[in-house]
C-alpha cells in the first residue's frame, strides 16, 4: 500500500494548470512573421473558445481569365476578331475552291511591281486576306496572338495603324528596288509579275511595336528569337525579297516603340504604364 502525506495547513494551495482554452496575451504583432489571429480580444472577451478559419477553395476563375485574354474576343479586341474572322473565311472558301482558281486570285491580289503601278489601294488591301499555308499555319497563329495582345494595350485603331503602317511599308521597301533594278537591266522583267501576298509584313511589324511595350527580359527573348528566324531564312536565299521584307517591317515597329509608349503613358493612369 503506497503511502501519501497530506499536505501540510501551513503550505500554500498547488497552483491551477491553465485551461486548454484559455486565452494568452497578443504577441503576433511582435513576430512579423506571425499572422494576427482574427478576433482574438473579442473571443477571450466572450470566453468562447476560438475556431480555425474556414478554408477556401483556389480561384481558378482567373487563371482561365487570363488564358482567354490570349485570343480575341469582340469586345476587348474587335479589330483582331473582325480581322481573323474574315481571314478565316476567307481561307475555307479557298480550300472549296479548284487550286487552279485559288491561284488565280492569288496573282490578281499579288503586290507585285505591275499591281502597285496600276491599282495599288486594290492589291494592297487584297493581298492582306490571304494567309500563305491557310488558317492553320504559324502566321495564323502569329497574327491571333500577337494581334490580340497589342490590340490589348493600345487599342484597335493603333494596332490596324502599325499593321497597315508594316504591311504597306515593307511592301514598298521591296518592290520599289525590285521596279528599279528591272529598269536598269539587273533584273530579268519576268520580276515585275513576281507572287507577293500575305499578312506575313504586318504581323512582323505588330510583333516589333509590341515588344517595346513588354518587360526588358520578354522583350529582348523575343526579338532574339524572331531575330534567328529571320536571318535563317536570308541564309537559306529562296524568297530573297519576301525574305528581306521581314526583318524591313519588323524594324518599322520598332520605329513605333516612342511613339507607342508615349501615347500608353497619356491614356494610362497617371504615372503608369500597363507592361506584360
């Protein structure tokens, strides 16, 4: 039988061990790392013990957000869906059509020498409704893109600006010298009818003015990785003046970037500039 000793009418009364739920004096303010428990004065006030807070389920609503501002939709970028829409349709009624007649209306939209001196508005608003490898090929994929995420930051009306302004400036740029060098006996005249059409031009310009609106990192990638496609194609030399025409309108947006951001920093908040 174990023995035990009462305790003695002298000796002080054994402290209480402190309730489970007993409320402890705020620190967290002091530990920066420490979260601050909502409620805490409040509920050591009523005496009610205290209950985790309620976990909430992650918001994937706007990671799908942000992957639809990727492609066009007709109220935030109108001119990038009218414009692939029409280039859509465009290219399923031409793979209904006789290639023989598809090609036909290649050459009467073609920016060739010949076409520009007799009915330049014509070919030149004709030959951007053709997308060269149809609506699947990498500049549909480019113009959706690239289209959609300048059209994003500086609206509609600038961005059908500097495609037009690359479509139209690099058009020149290669069939001017090509007029000239058949006038000086350097180029055959067979070079004057020379195939030329496609959406290619403004798409590189739309791509330059737009990596001057993106981070320093993105921006630079980018063009280096732009940059390597189009001296590869200059090296391989099998479309020399389409090949040229490139890297000419990519340089014309480029050309953009002051112009572009000033005109960002106006119409932004006030001090800032919306960046990717």
């Amino acid at each position: 039988m174990e023995r035990t000793t009462p305790p003695a009418p002298s000796d002080p009364p054994a402290p209480k061990a402190p309730a489970p739920d007993a409320c402890f004096p705020d620190v967290a303010a002091l530990l920066d790392g420490v979260p601050r428990q909502r409620g805490r004065a409040e509920r050591c006030a009523a005496g009610t013990p205290a209950t985790p807070p309620a976990t909430t389920a992650p918001d994937t609503g706007f990671r799908v957000l942000r992957l639809q501002r990727l492609l066009p939709t007709p109220t935030g970028t109108p001119f990038t869906f009218v414009y692939g829409a029409v280039l859509a349709a465009v290219s399923l009624v031409a793979a209904q059509l006789d290639p023989a007649l598809v090609h036909t209306l290649y050459q009467g939209s073609s920016t060739d020498v010949a076409h520009l001196v007799r009915m330049p508005v014509l070919v030149l608003v004709a030959s951007a409704l053709w997308i060269a490898g149809g609506i699947l090929s990498p500049y549909a994929l480019a113009l959706l893109f690239v289209l959609t995420a300048l059209e994003r930051r500086i609206g509609g009306v600038r961005t059908a600006g500097v495609f037009l302004l690359g479509h139209v400036g690099a058009t020149l740029a290669t069939e001017v010298p090509t007029g000239l060098a058949v006038l000086a006996g350097h180029l055959p005249a067979s070079s004057l009818h020379r195939l030329d059409y496609g959406v290619s031009f403004g798409v590189a310009a739309c791509l330059g003015a737009l990596a001057g609106l993106l981070r320093p990192w993105l921006r630079w990638s980018l063009l280096a990785l732009f940059g390597w496609l189009l001296v590869t194609d200059l090296i391989a030399f099998t479309d020399p003046m389409t090949d040229w025409g490139h890297p000419i309108a990519l340089a014309i947006g480029v050309a953009t970037w002051p112009l572009l951001r000033r005109r960002g920093a106006v119409s932004g908040p006030a001090g800032s500039r919306r960046t990717a």
